[in-house]
C-alpha cells in the first residue's frame, strides 16, 4: 500500500501546480479594497471559508460569515466571497443573486468554473481539485474521499491569501494579535 499521507500532499501539490497564481493575486486585491467582506461556503467548505474569514478579521477587515446574526448587509463597495468547489449550489446561487442586485462586487473559488454560480461572479477563481462534481468512475483522480481535495486546497489557498494580503496591507504580525479573542 503506497502511503496516503505522501499521496494527498503529492495530490494537493499537483492542484497548486496547475493553479494561477496572477488570479490569486487578483482575488486578493479586491478583498484588499471591499469596504466590507462577507463570506459564503456550504458543508465542509464553509469550516474552511470560516478559518479565512477568522483571519481576515484578525487583520482588521470588516468581515462576517453569511448565515450568522450579526451578518451585515452588503452593497456597493463591499466583496461577497462564495466557495462552491463543483459549480453550483441552489444555496449559492440565491445568495449570489441577492449580493448581486444589491450591488456587491462577488469573487466567487471553485473547481467547475462552467457552473451556474459564475455567471453572477465578477471574478473567478480556479482552484483546480477534484469535488462531487468528479468523484466517480473515471473522473475520480483522487485517493481522498467525495471534495477533500477541494476542501484540502481551498485552506492551503487561504493561508497564502492571507500571506499575501498581509505584504499587501503592511499589516504586523502584533496588530494581528491584538485582534485574537481573550475568550478562549
């Protein structure tokens, strides 16, 4: 048996291979300039759109997780995030329409860029791993179950964005920590 911790970092490395970078680096730069960010993902996706908003929010950004109660409206100048790793969720789609008739600009990471969810994006971004949209027969590529991969990927993904926004935003590492909750 070949060992599947060296296969899922071996398959992760391959999504970060074929990932463009310069669309990284655009994604980045709209969260850098969104008056206010709200963030969307369903299932195992939103514990990992959570994390990023976690950090965003330790950097001093405005930000909120959609579905909470002190989730804001969102407008012209802000960003709504959605993750939606195989294209389309009816979730996803309601909630992009909604973002986008009240004017918010919508970055919108996922695996099937030919999903219905794009078509309300203004931009998006490829992150090229396998989800429930490929999981079986011969679409499978992956040694990790259903959209692990995806999921793997999109924390790896945020960790970097938050690399870059830091360089980005000349933010410090003690600001950061001034930001922690003192409630754990």
């Amino acid at each position: 048996m070949t060992n599947l911790y060296q296969s899922a970092l071996a398959e992760l490395g391959g999504v970060f291979g074929r990932i463009n970078d310069a669309d990284v680096d655009h994604a980045c730069d709209m969260i850098g300039k969104a008056k206010r960010i709200v963030v969307f993902g369903g299932g195992r996706e939103r514990l990992q759109i959570m994390g990023f908003a976690m950090r965003l929010y330790h950097m001093g950004l405005d930000v909120a997780v959609e579905g909470d109660m002190t989730t804001p409206p969102v407008g012209p100048g802000d960003l709504f995030i959605v993750t939606c790793g195989p294209g389309q969720i009816s979730t996803a789609i309601a909630l992009m329409g909604v973002a986008r008739d009240a004017g918010s600009s919508i970055l919108f990471i996922t695996a099937q860029p030919k999903g219905r969810c794009a078509a309300f994006a203004d931009f998006v971004l490829l992150l090229p791993a396998q989800t429930m949209a490929d999981d079986q027969g011969e679409k499978r590529t992956s040694v990790l179950p259903m959209g692990s991969l995806f999921e793997g990927a999109l924390f790896v993904l945020f960790e970097v964005m938050i690399l870059k926004l830091i360089r980005s935003l000349k933010i410090s590492p003690e600001a950061m920590r001034a930001n922690h909750t003192n409630l754990e």
